[in-house]
C-alpha cells in the first residue's frame, strides 16, 4: 500500500515525480495512477533499491467494500490498474528488467494466469462431461484443493482453523480471473467505481463530496435539481467548464436521463 512505503526524500522530493504522478498516460489516455504501484516503479527507474519488511508485526491488512456491487467495482478498479501498471513497467519504462529480473518475470508470468485459469475452468468440465468420465473432474478438484493447500501451507501453520476456507479462496481465485480479464479489457476506462473520481477529457476530475470544492484548474459546483421524489432523491448536477456529472448521494449515474441527459 502506498501508505505505508517509506522513501528517500531525495527519490521523490522533486518537481518531476509530482508531474509524472500526476500526468501518467497510456496510449494517450490520462490515468488515475494507484500511488503503491506508480511510487515503486518510480523508485525501480531511478536505480534505488526496494526492500520489502517481512515481519509478523508488519503484515498488513485491507478493507473490502461491505456491498457486492462496491466491492466488485473495487476489484475491477484494483484490477485495471494492475494491467496498465505492469504493461508500463514491463514493455514501455522496461527498466525493471535491468534492476529487477526475477520480479519482471513474475510479473509477465501473472499476465497469462487468467487466461490458464479460465482455459482450466471451462475445458476440464467439458472433457469429462464429453467423454463421461467423471475421474477426471474429480481429480481436477482434488488438485485445485492439494496445489492451493501448498501454496498457503505456512498460512494454515499458524492459523489452522482457516483451512476450512480453502474452497472459498478457490472461488475467489477464479472469480479474480474473470475480474482480471474484464479489466484488460476496458483498462483505458479510469473511473473508480468505489470513489468519487473520475478522468472527465481526458483530465482527472473529482464528483461526489469533493465536487464541492476546486479541483486542479477546473471550479466544480454542485447544483440541486428539482425533484418530486423528496430530498432523499434529489439529484445533484455536478457542473465543470465543458461537462456535466449527475449523482445522487454517493451514487453516480451514469444513465440518468433528467437535466443531465
């Protein structure tokens, strides 16, 4: 997490990495750039050398959004930026391969696992069912179970009530692969499903809450339409130079067909 890396002051005090950090594009597109992976890349390009603290007490955890639909917005938008973080590293700045090779390989390496994920999931089911041999998918889900089991063996060391989770982290990895290629396939689109940001022509541009206040160069001010609904549906019309962002509380809609439209 970007929150939680320390840098050398003199890596990134500098006018430079505030308009890289702050302009990054790809093929012409401006991103939203998550600080984590950009910082790190930033630092890979300079020569610094990264450590990573592998201490019990430095294990950190995240926060999931509570709601389905937040949180798939959550991984699609973690996903996104993965993509469009590693293609830059690996086939535009390149230089991770001179400092970092064994990291540059894992990272093209975790380009195809989706692609392997899903080939597995869709051909092995149909092959036994084909040939009406059910051995065979049965083995297959006894491997899923054995070959996640090795990969967490350390885990389950320390805490071996969770074992009873291993089927459910399997679903998890699938349902990340669908996530992951879903996300290849609209990286260029830089919404954040599960914040109020957004790139509006190409600039990034805040909505919500914090379309109340001046962002950049653009004055963004918020303004209530009429409704017949009562306040808990009022729609706010978020106004920029050339552009209008409709939402109604945290809620952005994109499809909304009133003063908007």
């Amino acid at each position: 997490s970007g929150r939680t890396m320390c840098f050398r002051t003199e890596a990134i005090a500098e006018d430079a990495f505030h308009s890289a950090f702050l302009n990054e594009t790809l093929l012409g597109i401006h991103l939203l750039s998550g600080d984590d992976k950009f910082l790190t890349r930033y630092v890979i390009n300079k020569g610094y050398k990264t450590y990573h603290q592998l201490q019990p007490k430095c294990v950190l955890t995240t926060t999931f959004e509570s709601r389905p639909k937040k949180h798939l917005s959550q991984l699609v938008r973690w996903s996104r930026n993965t993509w469009r973080s590693d293609i830059i590293a690996l086939f535009i700045e390149r230089q991770i391969w001179l400092h970092n090779p064994f990291t540059a390989f894992l990272l093209f390496d975790k380009l195809f696992t989706p692609f392997f994920l899903f080939y597995g999931f869709v051909l092995i089911p149909v092959y036994s069912l084909m040939r009406m041999d059910y051995f065979i998918f049965v083995g297959w889900i006894g491997w899923l179970h054995f070959s996640r089991f090795l990969k967490l063996v350390l885990h389950f060391k320390r805490k071996p009530g969770h074992i009873i989770f291993l089927p459910i982290w399997i679903f998890y990895q699938y349902l990340m692969a669908f996530v992951r290629i879903y996300a290849l396939i609209t990286m260029l689109q830089t919404k954040w499903g599960n914040r109020d940001v957004k790139v509006v022509n190409n600039q990034v541009t805040r909505t919500g809450e914090f379309a109340r206040h001046v962002t950049g160069s653009t004055q963004v001010t918020p303004q209530e339409s009429e409704s017949e609904h009562g306040n808990d549906d009022d729609v706010v019309v978020v106004n920029g130079d050339d552009y209008e962002v409709c939402y109604r509380g945290d809620e952005e809609l994109d499809d909304w067909e009133g003063p908007c439209a």
